[in-house]
C-alpha cells in the first residue's frame, strides 16, 4: 500500500475513532526496495493495533508472534489471549529475547534480505516457464 494510501487509512480511523488492525507478517521479506514503513510506525494517533511473527524469518514452527497496542487495548487484549491460549513456551520465548537483544536477530535478517533476491527471481522465472505451458495462467512478478 502506498503511502499515501497508509495515511489516508490513519486519517479514516482517527476521524471515526476506529482502529486499524495491521498484520505484518513479512515486513522483512520485500522482494524490491527497502521495507515499507509500518502504519503503526508513522501512526501518531495511537490507531494501530500491530501483530507480527518471527516464523516466516527464523522458523515456522517456532510459532511465536507479538502485538504493538495502543495502551488502553493493552489489557483487554492479554485477557483474550488468556482465555484462547495459555500454551507459548516460556523457554521459546526467552531464547527469542536472547536472539534478539544479542543481536542475532537483526544479523540474521540482513544475511536473509541478501540472499533472498537471488532465490526469488529464480522461482520466479520457473513459475513463469512453467505456466507459460497454460494458457489459463498469468503469473506476476511480486513487487
């Protein structure tokens, strides 16, 4: 979305007092140019409500994600997740803090982001060779 678009989405929710619920789950993984800003980045109205996970980048079945709230959802939100699931692995979780504020985390995500376009455009031109066999099929290289 652009960013104007983004903006525009923050001024609707902050005239009709809503929030806007954003799940980033692959914010590190564009495929061109630099990361987008996060709605809930540029967001100076506390409209945002941000999840995101570490298993697309780390491993998916680590199966950890987190919420950015705004501080008056903070309390309603821990009570809903109580009562959905009681289940996250205190040990997973306290590795992930490690990997993170060692800064294992970030090093990781950069080794990813290089490596990753190579790899992208490879399954992209096979895509595109294979489907180029079917006539009903159209296949767009992701931005």
């Amino acid at each position: 979305m652009s960013l104007k678009r983004r903006t525009g989405l923050l001024d609707f929710a902050r005239a009709h007092n809503a929030f806007v619920f954003e799940d980033d789950y692959d914010a590190e993984f564009r495929f061109t140019g630099p990361p987008l800003p996060s709605l809930q980045g540029i967001d100076n109205a506390s409209r945002v409500i941000y999840a995101g996970t570490v298993s697309k980048i780390l491993c998916p079945s680590l199966r950890l994600g987190y919420i950015v709230a705004p501080e008056p959802l903070i309390d309603p939100l821990v009570k809903i997740r109580s009562a959905m699931d009681q289940h996250s692995s205190p040990i997973d979780q306290a590795t992930l803090a490690s990997f993170i504020t060692e800064g294992f985390f970030l090093s990781h995500i950069k080794r990813v982001r290089k490596s990753m376009p190579s790899g992208v455009i490879s399954l992209s031109n096979n895509s595109m060779n294979c489907l180029a066999t079917v006539s009903l099929c159209r296949f767009r290289r992701p931005d």
